[in-house]
C-alpha cells in the first residue's frame, strides 16, 4: 500500500510519541510521552548530607557499603526481597544516616548513569525513526516520478514499491518498541525514589 509524503512526516514528528499532547515539545526529536528529564538530582530524593570521604581509608566499611549497594541496584531483584539485608545493615550502624547516605548515592550514581545511556539510546533510536521516514518520503517521490514518465516505468515503480513496503515494516516494527524504551527511565526514576524510601525508613536518630 502506498504512504502519502504528509502521512510520513506526521509518522516522523508526532506518531513517535503516541500521545503527543503530554511531550516534551522544547525537543521535537524526543519520541516520549514522558517529558525529557536529562538529569536527576540526588538531594531530591536523599535528604541528608552525604560525605563520601567517609568511605576512604576504610576497606570494610567500603566493601559493605558496595555490597549492599549493588544489591539494590539491580532491578531484577525485588527490593523487598532486601528489606531484611538493609536492616541489617543500619542495625550495625546505628541508623547512621551519612552510613545510608553512602548507600543510597552508590546506587544513585550506577542508576543514574544506566538512566542517561537510555535516555542517549532513545534520542539515536528517534533520529533513526525520523530518517527512515525521509527515506520512505524519498522513495515515495521516486514512484511518484516514475509514474509520471511516459510511458511510466512499471518495473521501476514495482522495486520501489517494494522497497516502500519493506521500509515500512522496519518503521512499524521498531515503534513496537518504543512505549517499553520510554517507560525505561521512568521505571529506574521510582527503584530510586522506592530505595531512598527503604534506606530512609531505616534512619535512626541520631541526637
């Protein structure tokens, strides 16, 4: 079936976000329902100072730290799966709020970095969409062309055609994926805010 030229510039511009009325439209290139939000900010969500000085010089304290740290950053374990490891560790620490601290911006930072990969991957997977649909606009032209010759070039307009039919179940396929690569950053924004929470209920106080 033949796309028209404007069919495949609103593909490019706006079908990419689905619904496009919640976008982040100071970045036309962002294919998202969820506004583009490049950086997170740590003293959002951790209340406390933290002082990662604490950590040098002090091997064991590091290795716990790391070790409980890693443990909350991977998404494929359910953090209440470690809510008795994370009391645990602020039993040995009294609560320690700049001990959790410590945790909490581990995690932060691998998650965060994770997040901004993502987040670089979706922009590179969106210019992809915009420049196959210039390329179907371009082919489109093209059997436009051929059709108007005379006599017209059938052969060149069925290679074409074939070629339109192939690029547009690249586009279709690929979009298939996009509502799962959108939601992705989203999904590590609330594991940090659930494990700022976690870490946070385990503080003790400290006067």
């Amino acid at each position: 079936m033949l796309i028209t030229k404007p069919f495949v510039f609103a593909l490019a511009l706006t079908s990419m976000a689905a619904s496009a009325h919640a976008a982040d439209f100071s970045d036309p290139t962002w294919p998202c329902v969820q506004r583009k939000v490049e950086q997170l900010s740590l003293g959002l969500m951790w209340p406390h100072p933290v002082d990662t000085t604490r950590i040098e010089g002090d091997d064991a304290l590091g290795l716990e730290v790391a070790e409980l740290a890693d443990a909350l950053a991977l998404r494929r374990v359910e953090l209440e799966d470690l809510r008795p490891q994370v009391a645990a560790f602020a039993d040995r620490h009294n609560g320690d709020p700049a001990v959790l601290g410590l945790v909490f911006d581990r995690v932060f930072n691998g998650l965060s970095k994770r997040r901004t990969r993502i987040i670089s991957g979706i922009g590179k997977f969106s210019f992809s969409q915009i420049d196959l649909a210039e390329q179907i606009d371009e082919v489109r032209a093209e059997m436009d062309t051929a059709m108007a010759a005379d006599p017209p070039d059938y052969d060149k307009v069925d290679k074409l055609e074939e070629q339109l039919d192939w690029d547009q179940l690249i586009y279709s396929d690929r979009q298939r994926s996009i509502t799962y690569l959108c939601e992705t950053p989203q999904i590590i924004e609330r594991r940090l805010f659930a494990i700022a929470q976690m870490l946070q209920a385990a503080v003790q106080d400290q006067g």
